[in-house]
C-alpha cells in the first residue's frame, strides 16, 4: 500500500536529495542503477525529511529549538557544546507520530522477509543538506549499527534526527552561512553488511593527495568502517590504475600493508547492543585485509560509480565511496558515495610547491597528508576537555581526532595523530581545511610536549616528519598553464613512487630518467642475492630482518619483483601514456654491500666507481640470479600492469660485446627487445660508447647521455672524490666534443638522443649548448622543470642567455 513517510531505495534517485538527504538518494540511485552492472549494494528504505518535519511540528518543539540555536557562536567551543546537548535532547525527546511508527514498523518486517529473521539492520542519518560536490558533511550525524528488533530501529531513527546538532554539524553550517532549521534529517534503513567478521573501509576514485585522477584509492582494516573512518587504525591500502584496469589487467598497482592494531566488533553492555575495539591478532595484522581479487573488484565498482555520476553531472565527478565485507555471505557491498569535495576542487593548472630550508631533529614520522608544511607551537590533547585551551595557530598533537573535534582543526596550523591512515576523519579534515596533517606516528603524544616549537613538513614523499624548532621553509604558487611547449622534449628525472603523482602535474614530456637503485634502496631494502640465497647470509639478526620484511610472500625472491614492479609501475602510471626510462640497476659495490645482507655477496673495490657496476654485472654468475628478478619485475610492469610505456636502459656498457651478452639475457628473462613494442636504450656514458656509437646503435632504440659519468671518464675525475672535485666541469671543451659527436652519431643512425645528467639542473646554461646541438630530450630534476623550460624556449627562439 502507498506509504507517506517511506521510499524503498528501488523508488529513489539523486533528484530526491530534498526529499531524503543526500546519502539515501545516492543509494537509491546506485541500487536502482548500478546494481544491475554489478555493484552490490545493500536493499533498504529511508525515512523522509518530510516525517522529521511532522515529528517536530507535532511534537511542539520548534520555539525550544529555535530559542536555543539563536545568537550561537560557534568559536565559544563550551558554549557551542552546551547547546548543541541542549538541541539533541530536544529532538531526541519528541515522539514519533502514530502514523510515522506504523510505516516504519510495516518496512522494516519487509526487509525482515526479504533477508531473513536473523536480520540486523544499519540506521543512518541522512541530511538534506549533505553529501553534494560543494560540502561534505561525513562523519558528523549518527549511525547505529547491527539493530534488531521493531523497537529499537524506532529509537535509533529519534536520535539520528537528534544528531542534526552535533556539535560539528553545527558549526560546519554556520560556516557555510546554512540555516540550521532549514536543514532537515532523513534516516536510511537498510540490510547490516557483517564487516565486523570481516573488513571495511573507504575508497576514493582519485588519489586524495595529490588529486590525481587515474587511480582509485582503496584503504581497509579488519572490522567495522568506524576505525578506517576516525583513524582508529592505521589501514592497508591500494592504488589501481584506471587505464589500465579498463583495458583488462587487473592488478594492483601498489599497495601498502598497515599495522591494523584494532579492529571493531559488536558487543552487549548494560543489555543494550554497541561496539567496541578489540585487539587485531597477530597473523591478521600481518596480511593484508583484501585479496587482490577484492581490490579489483572494489576498484571496478568505484569507476562504474564514477562514470555514472559524471554522466549525470555533465562533467568528471570523483567520488567518495564507503564499503564493507559481508563476513557471512563473503561478498563485498558498496553501503555509501558521495562526491569527493577536497582534492577534485583544486584550481587547474596551478601547482604548490613547498620546500623546507633546514633539517633539525625528527619527533615523529608518519603518513604524510597533502604536501604542504606548516609551523607552530605545539598542543597535546589527551582529553577532549582539554579542547577548550587549544589556540588559533597551534599544532595539535593527538591520539586520534573525532568529529567533534572540527572547530578546533579550523584553526590549527598542522595536525598530527598517533593513529589513523590518509583516509581517516583528521585526513579529511586537514585536506578540507588545507593544512598538512601527519596521522600514525604511534608515539607523537610521547615525543611531542605542549609548547614545543615544531615543524610540520608533508613535503618530502609519503613519509611525513615532525622537526623540533621553527625551520625555514618556501612557498610558490607554479601556473603551470600557459607556459609554451618547446621542441626539445623537457623530461624528468625520478626515483622516488612517492613523488611520482605530484611530478606528473608538472608540465612534462615523460621520464627521461627512474633510477631503479631508489626503489631498492628506500622500498626494498634487501640485496637481491639475499633474497635468493639467504643461507648464504651468516649473520642470524640479518636473516631474520631479511624475513620480517618479506613475510607473506611466497618466497623472499618474490617480495623483491613485487616491490620493485609495484615501484616503477606507480612512476609509470602516473606519467602514462608518456615515455618511462627505467634504467636497470646501477649500485656500485660499496653501494650494494650497504644493503640488507649486502655484504656477504660484494666485494670490495678500492675504485668502486669504475669498478662491477651497470651492465658488467647483469650476466656475470655473481649477480645473474638478481638480475633474474630485475627483468623479472619489469616483465611484470609491461606484461601484467600494461604499461608499455616502460623503456629499459642499459647503465654502463663498456663494450659491444658486452651489450650482445646483456640483451640475450634480458631475451631469456622474457624481455626481447621490440617483441610487445619494447624499446631498450643504452646509457652513453663511457667514451667507447661514442667511439662506437654506430655500432651500439644497431642493438638499442635509442642513448641516453649520462653527463656525470661521460665527465668523470673523460676528465680522469672520480667524482666521489671531494680533492680533485674544481677538476670536474661538464662544459668542458672535451667533454662537450664527445656529447655532440653523440648527438651526430645518434641522429645519423635514426636514434632517439637525450642527455639524464646533473648538469642541465645545476648549470641552465648548459641546457642552451644542447638545444644548440640539436638534442631530442633532456632530462633534470624536478624543482629546475619549470627554469629549464625557459631557457630552453628561449634557445629555441634564438633568445639571449640568461
């Protein structure tokens, strides 16, 4: 029969938010248009604004509210909590009309039938006023879990009306000028996906970082959502690359395994059913909480979710998604979406660089949220009575943050906690307010006292620090738009996964350089030879350090090629479908006998920069083995990621013969040159690889200069040598003789030429001469990109120098 007071998720869409808040009208619309394509969401009803409406005016309350409400100030944080208890018990004391109960009573056994009398349900408050690509209000009304019994869902519906005036919510709707009572709460009922015996979590069909959009971003932990949501934890999580997912691989790009110390489960107290966390056992901490399967599986709903509402936007949305595991049925539901509000609202074409100015002791180092950084007297909050001392412009120091806590985050320069992940609620609210947070540092609230002077710095990669003292730091504003494109291909040099996304924003035409030898020594960590023989390890410390980093892999070899492949597959994905120069390793022996049971596989060199390095060592029976699993990661990159914009480069081939034997084992590992579009260049660094160039050229695509190595071999000068270092000059007669002979001698030969080398970052003039010699690419760091383009253009156009 017609219901007034009910719409069955199968009857809504996103044109019924007036009617039923934001979040039920995204579930409607998914149910009734996204379940048939695959992504499953749970069935249930809302409760409409409409009957929040009658149950207030029936019940008389309106003036008392009203009288309340009238002249708050949201910045007298008591005052504010005051009344906000007052409003809440207000609401939550006026009864549901008859009429109202009735419905709800008559929905709720229909679900009952459709799912079963083990039924539980999820009761969650939906706003009018929430959830659009303007604001998000996530996290600031009530949701009350596994609820069973007619009774009890008619109890929770009260205070989910109720907590329209939580603190936080009223606060955040005098900031954005809302009308408090024009705001009205519906409640949506829907079937409880059982996560607390499995997983949960939240997903974003971009990175929330840097706002780049070609990755869904997926984190989870063990239990309930809650945790993931209010960093309770610090969670796993996934990055899976769009493009590539589109074109039919489905593999994780990266991920990164979270220590998961809690996790939320139901409990009784006081005969009243609740939650509460208990501790995550041993084994499940140590594995991930989604199989890749599930990760890809989330990932494919996020994008169907995403393509549905930007078509029906007109124009991209991505989106915010929550999502559980059903630890009955084992299967995986999308239970909320939402519009993503933060990193999708950053200006176009405009990139903010920031850069510390001094270095000083580290407190605490966690995950690191956005990029900027900030300084500040720092707040420790042990208690939430303790808010009320908190001051404009202090760092504030937790255990964790929670909804309530915003007004207090509006004005803070930084936030770190001792838990929580880059999706939890103080990383949503430090992205939303623009400030760095730094979340799962574990001991920050030991490390960091009250009043300290701290620095705040999310601008050196993933990992973020907290440093003792004010340091100096730098601000610019980089409009990206509107700088001319010149000729010459202005490439990028990089080694760091973490980095990779931000880079990519900046105006580009690819990776000239990725240095392998970065992802090994800062993700890996281990020598590839002690990965495949750690026998040979004689030290029983180091074999079991070698063993905690690669537990959960099949064999320690294996946590090597997934660690390296998911390193280079991130710099790949995010300059897709531009050209990625992966140099293969280039470690001298010093260098790979500081690596993690190193030293029982090198030996040691009086000159290890002329010595077993690069290419010498790839088919050499001392080192075959780890080169193995070098073009074994790479294959992965290519063959299973997709991406096939992934070039190889040969670092230091002192001889043709050499690179002969190099290329037939990089074949026999599965990686034929030209075989799948496959390019392999060679680095031209050594003076016989200019001598013989045009025989070099017949077995590789193309040469990268390598101006630091060409230098040292050339001058006679080791460049680790700080005595004879006045004697090394890149523009040097000699050596500029030898890079244009290499220019020539490529193009001659129908070769691309590009130059990786320092000396264009740190000399810009030197950038001129290899425009003036006809180059196709060069490569520099980063933060001399946007200089470098300059003078280039500037070359190009025959400009002065400068």
């Amino acid at each position: 029969m017609p219901t007034r007071y009910i719409r069955w998720f199968s009857e809504l869409g996103l044109a019924d938010v007036p009617l039923v808040g934001g979040k039920n009208a995204s579930l409607g619309e998914m149910f009734r248009e996204l379940s048939p394509l695959g992504v499953r969401v749970p069935d249930g009803f809302a409760v409409t604004a409409d009957a929040y409406r009658l149950t207030l005016e029936r019940s008389g309350v309106l003036p008392a509210l009203r009288a309340t409400l009238d002249g708050l100030d949201v910045d007298d944080l008591d005052g504010l909590a005051r009344r906000a208890q007052r409003a809440r018990d207000i609401v939550a004391g006026a009864a549901l009309p008859d009429e109202l109960a009735t419905e709800i009573r008559a929905a709720y056994r229909r679900l009952r039938d459709e799912y079963g009398d083990a039924l539980t349900v999820a009761v969650r408050s939906s706003a009018t006023a929430e959830d659009s690509a303007e604001a998000s209000f996530a996290g600031q009304h009530e949701t009350f879990l596994n609820v069973a019994g007619e009774a009890r869902v008619l109890d929770a519906v009260r205070h989910c009306f109720a907590s329209l005036f939580r603190d936080r919510a009223i606060a955040y709707r005098a900031q954005r000028g809302i009308d408090h009572l024009k705001v009205l709460q519906s409640v949506g009922i829907m079937k409880m996906v059982r996560s607390d015996r499995a997983s949960s979590g939240v997903m974003f069909t971009l990175d929330t970082e840097t706002g780049f959009r070609d990755v869904v971003f997926v984190t989870g932990a063990w239990g309930l959502g809650e945790n993931v949501v209010q960093g309770t934890v610090d969670p796993d999580e996934f990055h899976v690359f769009k493009p590539t997912l589109a074109a039919g691989h489905r593999t994780v790009l990266r991920r990164s395994l979270g220590s998961k110390e809690v996790r939320m489960v139901y409990a009784s107290r006081a005969g009243r059913d609740t939650t509460c966390n208990m501790p995550t056992a041993a084994e499940d901490r140590v594995r991930y909480c989604l199989d890749d399967d599930e990760v890809i599986e989330l990932a494919q709903a996020g994008v169907a979710i995403e393509a549905h509402y930007s078509a029906r936007a007109g124009h991209p949305v991505p989106m915010d998604i929550e999502w559980a595991k059903d630890g009955l049925d084992g299967r995986l539901y999308i239970v909320q979406a939402r519009p993503e509000t933060v990193a999708s609202q950053r200006p176009a074409g405009v990139v903010d660089d920031y850069r510390l100015g001094g270095s000083g002791p580290v407190l605490a180092r966690g995950r690191a949220v956005g990029s900027r950084i900030a300084t500040g007297r720092a707040r420790v909050i042990g208690d939430i009575a303790q808010l009320g001392d908190f001051r404009p412009g202090e760092v504030l120091v937790a255990d964790t943050t929670m909804p309530d806590w915003g007004t207090v985050m509006k004005i803070a320069a930084a936030v770190v906690t001792n838990r929580g992940g880059r999706t939890c609620h103080a990383a949503i609210v430090a992205r939303e307010q623009g400030i760095p947070a730094v979340v799962g540092c574990e001991t920050a609230t030991t490390a960091i006292r009250s009043g300290d002077a701290v620095t705040v710095c999310c601008a050196e990669g993933s990992e973020g620090r907290v440093y003792a003292g004010t340091l100096p730091f730098t601000r610019q504003a980089v409009e990206t738009a509107g700088l001319g494109r010149p000729r010459t291909r202005l490439m990028v040099n990089l080694g760091n996964p973490d980095a990779a996304f931000q880079t990519a924003m900046l105006p580009n035409d690819g990776v000239g350089l990725a240095r392998m030898e970065f992802i090994v020594a800062e993700h890996i960590r281990v020598h590839p030879m002690a990965l495949v023989h750690p026998e040979r390890v004689e030290d029983a410390a180091v074999r079991a350090q070698i063993a905690q980093l690669t537990r959960g892999h099949a064999t320690p070899a294996a946590y090597f090629v997934r660690q390296l492949a998911e390193g280079v597959g991130t710099i790949a994905a995010a300059f897709y479908p531009k050209p990625v120069i992966v140099r293969l390793s280039d470690f001298k022996t010093n260098e790979y006998a500081s690596l993690l049971g190193g030293r029982w596989f090198e030996p040691v060199e009086a000159n290890p920069m002329i010595g077993f390095r690069g290419a010498s060592r790839y088919a050499h029976p001392a080192y075959a083995e780890g080169f193995a699993l070098e073009c074994a990661a790479m294959k992965r990159v290519r063959d299973e990621m997709g991406l096939t914009n992934v070039k190889l480069m040969i670092p230091f081939c002192r001889r043709v013969q050499e690179a002969e034997g190099v290329l037939a084992a990089m074949a026999s590992h599965g990686l034929v040159r030209g075989e799948g579009g496959l390019e392999i260049y060679v680095m031209c660094e050594i003076p016989n690889n200019v001598i013989q160039i045009d025989a070099f050229a017949r077995l590789f695509d193309g040469f990268s200069i390598g101006s630091n190595d060409l230098t040292q071999l050339v001058l006679g000068v080791d460049r680790d040598s700080e005595l004879v270092a006045f004697d090394f000059d890149e523009r040097d007669p000699g050596v500029l003789a030898l890079i244009r002979q290499t220019i020539e001698g490529a193009h001659r030969n129908g070769r691309h030429v590009g130059l990786c080398g320092q000396a264009p970052s740190d000399h810009p003039d030197f950038a001129r001469i290899l425009v003036e010699l006809g180059i196709d690419s060069i490569s520099v760091t980063p933060d001399t990109l946007l200089q470098i383009r300059r003078t280039v253009l500037d070359a190009e156009r025959g400009g002065p120098a400068r």
